[in-house]
C-alpha cells in the first residue's frame, strides 16, 4: 500500500503540516502558500490604491484562460469565466433555441447544480436516468433516447461515489445523435487529465474551489466552436464587449467565449486559478492523476482490508480521488478523525474521503489508526 517513491509529487512544504488528515478536498481544497502569498501582495497594494483593479483583471483573466487551455488542450478562447456551475448552465437553459417538447437526458443520483437548473424551463421535458453501479450506462441512454432528445447534462465525476462516467463513449453516443454533451467536471479537472481535443464534448463547466485551490464563486466554462455560437447571450457587459470598451452603446460582443462573461469577475479567485494551473502544467496531468490514483486507491485497500461496506463496487483501478464507504459506528468515526485533526464528508449514511495531492502515505498510516 505504500506509494512508490519516483511516482511522488512533493508539495507538502506548501501545506500546512495540519493537514494530514484532511480528507475532504471534494468539499474544497485548502490554501497553499504560494497562493497565500499572491493574496497577499494584492491586499497590499489595494489597502496602498497601488493596483488598477479593472485593467488587471482583463490581464489575469486573459493568463488564466491560456494556462487552462493548454491544460484541458482547448482554444483559450472557447473560455469563459463565470462564478458556480448553476450560474454557468444557466446560459444554456435561457440561451440555446430550445423547442417545445425538446428531452434532455439527466442522472437520478447526479449534483443538484447540474439538475435543478433545467427543471423549470416550460420547453424542456426531463428523462431520468438510474445509474448502473453508480456509472451513466451506454444501454440505459440507449434505453431512454427518442427523437425529442436534446441534451445529455451529467458530471464527469460523482460527487459522493467518485465514480468517473465514461465520457468518451458517452460523447460518441451523443455525436451519434445528435445529442449536446453537457458536462460538470468540478471534481475531475485538477484530479486526472482532460484533453478536450480528443473528446467531444459541447459544454464543459467546472467550479475551481474543490480540487484548483481557489476560493468560492470561481468557475470556468468551456464551449466547442458549434455550441458556442447556438447560444445568445443572456446578458452583456463590459467583459463581453469585443474590445472591453467602457461605453453605453454599442453592444458590440466579442466573438469568443468571453461574450459570456456579463460583469467584474472574482479577481481573486482568477489569480489564484492562474497560479494553479501554470503549477499543474509545471508538475503534468499524468504524475498529478498517479499520485491521487496511488492515495484514493490505498484508501480503497486500507478500508477493504477493514471489512468495510462500500455504496458502489470499486474497480481495483478506481480513478477519482474520492472513495465513500459505510462504517458501522459512522459517529465514532468521524469524532476520532476530528479528535485526530482530520476531516471528511459525513452525509446520507455514507463516508466520503477525499485526499489532495499534498498528502502522502503518512495520511494512509494515520488514517488506518483511526478507521
């Protein structure tokens, strides 16, 4: 169960060493330190009215989107910054030209933020999926497709299994008819690599303060050429003019993904997400993906030698950074995690553990004292 030393990625030195129980990066990631610093220097300089807050936003919007894109291999420009996932699909729901009676595909046990948005749209007709193992199925999307089948909208990763949808086959099945892929990947991007050049996908949408080390109210939003130019915008503003012009009228949209984005956007949030994704391009989508494979896997093992009950059956090769188990004294647990300086996810029954990429075997030795 312990890691292999080459396949190690060491930023523990950029934690803090109060950290090696924190197990609940699926709820939000901590701080590291370089990000600590980069705040603040920017409180600095605003508390000193140092810095032009509105010209140095478009400049670290603009690194962040190159940054990203050379993460996920997209055209920077098929970005848009925005602040949640339900605000991001609701240009969607009230920009694309949406018929009567049109279907879109949704799962049952799926993130709220990635159903409750299409539920009162008076054109759209929902058709629920049952997942398989916890896994969107090929046959049961077959199973429930009609001519009227519009959308399929799912996340990438489950937020409470950690189950990973098969989104390649899931995409080809979507090209196949003619079926918009909608996908959250709030808990994949930053965890295993994304490489929207060879999988299709017509929406991607992610919240950054999971598993990018950003605050709250940062997300970011990816469109293919096609889809983005189904959609109007459902609003404008300054940062979606096409030259970011401060003027009445005019309204002149940019081209680019950027017609989405309405108003000011979370700088600090863009800044520290600019700074995590030049970090994940220095370190490499495969060694990040290795060591949270090596650390989600050996809490899989550690809790199966334990005898523990799981809600989904775990390929030995699970590829998510969250396992979730059912302990048969759940308090008890989850008081001796705190007692120990731990945290974790503690809902409907179900534990949920999620390492960060910080971590080492340490945490899997001080979590198996505790289970």
């Amino acid at each position: 169960m312990s890691l292999k030393p080459q396949q190690r990625i060491d930023i523990s030195h950029l934690f803090s060493n109060e950290l090696t129980l924190f197990l609940n990066n699926a709820s939000r990631s901590p701080l590291p330190t370089t990000h600590q610093a980069i705040l603040h220097r920017f409180m600095t300089d605003w508390h000193r009215g140092a810095h032009e807050p509105y010209y140095y936003n478009f400049q670290h919007a603009d690194a962040l989107k190159n940054e990203l894109g050379h993460f996920i291999s997209c055209n920077p420009d098929h970005i848009a910054i925005g602040t949640n996932v339900a605000q991001s699909f609701a240009s969607i729901l009230h920009g694309y030209p949406w018929q009567p009676g049109d279907e879109i595909m949704l799962l049952t046990d799926d993130y709220p933020s990635v159903t409750l948005p299409f539920h009162d749209h008076p054109m759209i007709n929902l058709r629920w999926i049952d997942p398989i193992n916890g896994l969107a199925s090929i046959d049961e999307l077959q199973h429930h497709l009609t001519p009227k089948t519009k959308a399929l909208a799912l996340s990438w990763v489950n937020y409470t299994t950690g189950q990973v949808n098969p989104i390649a086959e899931i995409s080809t099945f979507c090209k196949k008819y003619n079926i918009q892929l909608l996908v959250d990947a709030t808990q994949a991007l930053g965890v295993f690599p994304i490489d929207l050049s060879m999988i299709h996908v017509d929406f991607l949408v992610a919240s950054l303060y999971k598993w990018c080390f950003c605050p709250q109210g940062t997300a970011i939003s990816v469109f293919s050429d096609a889809f983005m130019n189904e959609l109007t915008p459902i609003s404008s503003g300054v940062f979606s003019q096409v030259d970011r012009g401060i003027r009445a009228t005019p309204n002149a949209p940019a081209s680019s993904a950027r017609k989405f984005e309405y108003g000011n956007l979370n700088i600090l949030g863009i800044m520290l997400a600019h700074e995590t994704f030049r970090w994940f391009n220095t370190l490499g989508a495969v060694p990040i993906h290795d060591q949270y494979t090596h650390l989600s896997q050996g809490i899989f093992r550690l809790l199966k030698d334990k005898g523990m009950a799981f809600p989904v059956d775990y390929s030995d090769h699970h590829q998510s950074s969250i396992v979730s188990f059912i302990h048969p004294s759940p308090e008890d647990f989850m008081s001796r995690l705190t007692a120990a300086g731990g945290n974790a996810t503690h809902r409907q029954g179900l534990i949920r553990l999620s390492p960060g990429l910080y971590q080492s075997q340490n945490t899997l030795d001080q979590l198996a004292l505790i289970i």
